[in-house]
C-alpha cells in the first residue's frame, strides 16, 4: 500500500514579502525610518543626538498634525487642500489679535475661521456633493483672500506670538519637546476615534463603498460635514502650534506642508481611494519625511527639486499600496 504525500505549493518569496507588508505595513516603514537615521549619521557623523532627535520631534509634530487631518479625509475617498490655508489663517489672526488681547481670547479668534472654512467645506462636499479637490481648493483661495483683506486692516497693531505658544512650540524639557503636551492626547484621540468609535467605522465604510453605506441608513452628509469640521479644527490647533515653532506670522506659513502632509499619510498606509489606512503609519510618515528633509537640506537641495521629490513619493507609494492590494 502506498502512500501518496501532496505537498502545499510553496508561496513565491516576492508574493510572500507583499503580503507581509500589507499585514504590517508598520514594519517597513519602521525598517526604512532606522535607514534614513544611519544614513543622515554616516553623511555627517555625530549629528544624531539628544538634541537633534529633539529638534527632529518638534518639526515632525506640525506635519504629523496636519498629515492627521490628510488621514482623516483620506479614509472617506477625499482630501482637505484647505489645511494650509486654515493653519496659517489662525496663525496668523493669533499674532495679531495677541497684541490686544488675553492668549485664551486670541487663541479662540483664531479657530473661529477653521470652524467656518470646515463647515463651507462639510456643506459643500456632504450636501451639494461637490468634489473634496475642488470644494477645499476653492476654500482655500477664499481664504487667502480673505487673510490679505484681513492684513490690510491690522498692519499697523503689529503682532505679538502668546509666550505659551513660543513655551509649547519651542520649549523642551528633561529632553522632551513640551509640544509633545499636545500632540499625544492629540494622536491617541485620532487613533481612538478611528478604532473604537461608530463614528470611525463610518469614515471607513463611506472610503470603501459609499453607496451601500447610503443604503444602510446612515446619513452621508452629517458625517463628511462633522469630518470637514473636525479637520478644519485640527488644522487650526496646527498652526497655533506651528506659530509658536516659527514666531514670525506670514500669509504663506503652512502652505509648503500641505504636499508633504498629503505624502506623509500616503506613506502611512492610507490609501487615496479611501477605505484603508490609520494614523499611526501617518505619525511614522511624517518623521520619515522629517528625516528625509534633513537629508536633503544637508545635500543641499533647492525647494523645488524637494517639492518634486514629494510628488514623486506620493505617486509611487501609491503604486506600491495598489499593487500590494491587487496581490492580495
């Protein structure tokens, strides 16, 4: 009598490695973050300190909050171009309203725009079912229009930046940014809104199949306006935050972060289709770039050939998400 062994046919290593990735995406990114570090520490020796790490933490915050708010709007299928615009009206208000008024006052003056803009965006997009690229595109022009009126009528008070928004952009203490204050209840309410809230599993049902999402009841309009605001308010903590970091109010502050927030989710795992993705890999996307942009200023690299290398990332990483998936 004999006996007949089937063996399981063996998986090929490169199909193996794809569907490691697609169950850890974490991992990879980890791998390649390490990377970047050794290379930044072999390209100038004794750079990676207590004090760069610090430093490193401190930039990599703004854009890992405005990359939050990419995050966020990326699960539904959109994307919030008006981030930039919202950060750097409400630091901008903040410095100018700080000369006359209490920090608390100024600071709420500031996020009373980020509401509005959210909300134009929320009605736009959820009610009239304009796209999020254009609804949020307009907004933002609308913005920075009306920032430059708003210039006009203050450009003689002057500007005064809060010493609690230079104390928690700039300050570090026992070694830790104290802008960490804020952007760990900041990330952990994030990550716990998209894991272990209905209201996380609506983003996520609406990026990966909207109609049947209409179809179970649920009203589409009051989630993408509620997710447009909440954005918009994230986007505005951003730029107080990120006002206190630079300390010199600008028209332009957060707009060259808006490409790059959008690479850093797109490098996290969130895909731009919707449906897929969380914020811990954008929190990883965000130092990668960080990293990577200390790379290239010690290449000395122009803005624009930065700019390109971003899109680049963007346009890649998403092949590779895409590819991974189909694999599956």
């Amino acid at each position: 009598m004999s006996i007949i062994a089937t063996a399981s046919p063996t998986v090929p290593l490169g199909r193996r490695v794809k569907r490691f990735m697609g169950d850890y995406p974490l991992v990879p990114l980890l791998i390649l973050l390490v990377l970047l570090v050794v290379v930044l520490q072999i390209m100038q020796p004794g750079i990676v300190n207590q004090r760069w790490i610090a430093n490193t933490v401190k930039f990599a915050i703004p854009l890992a909050l405005l990359a939050g708010c990419q995050t966020m709007t990326m699960l539904t299928g959109g994307i919030d171009l008006s981030v930039g615009t919202v950060a750097t009206m409400a630091a901008f208000i903040v410095a100018t309203q700080g000369v006359d008024n209490p920090a608390p006052v100024a600071m709420l003056i500031a996020l009373i725009p980020a509401l509005l803009v959210g909300f134009a965006n929320g009605i736009g997009v959820g009610v009239f079912r304009v796209h999020p690229l254009i609804m949020t595109l307009g907004t933002s022009l609308i913005g920075v229009g009306c920032l430059q009126v708003y210039q006009r009528t203050v450009i003689g008070s002057g500007a005064k930046v809060p010493d609690f928004l230079i104390w928690l952009g700039t300050g570090v203490t026992w070694g830790f940014p104290n802008a960490l204050l804020l952007f760990i209840p900041v990330a952990a309410l994030l990550i716990f809104i998209q894991k272990r809230t209905g209201f996380g599993r609506l983003l996520y049902a609406v990026g990966d199949n909207e109609r049947a999402t209409r179809l179970s009841g649920v009203q589409y309009w009051q989630v993408i306006l509620a997710l447009y605001m909440f954005s918009s308010v994230l986007a505005g903590i951003m730029g107080l935050l990120y006002m206190g970091l630079i300390r010199a109010p600008s028209l332009s502050l957060a707009e060259p972060l808006v490409l790059p927030s959008v690479a850093a989710a797109v490098i996290g795992g969130t895909s731009i289709f919707g449906g897929r993705g969380g914020y811990t890999g954008t929190i990883v996307g965000a130092l990668i770039l960080t990293v990577l942009t200390t790379l290239l200023t010690i290449l000395q690299m122009p803005e624009g050939a930065r700019r390109i290398l971003f899109g680049a990332i963007v346009l890649l990483v998403t092949a590779a998400y895409l590819r991974i998936i189909e694999d599956r």
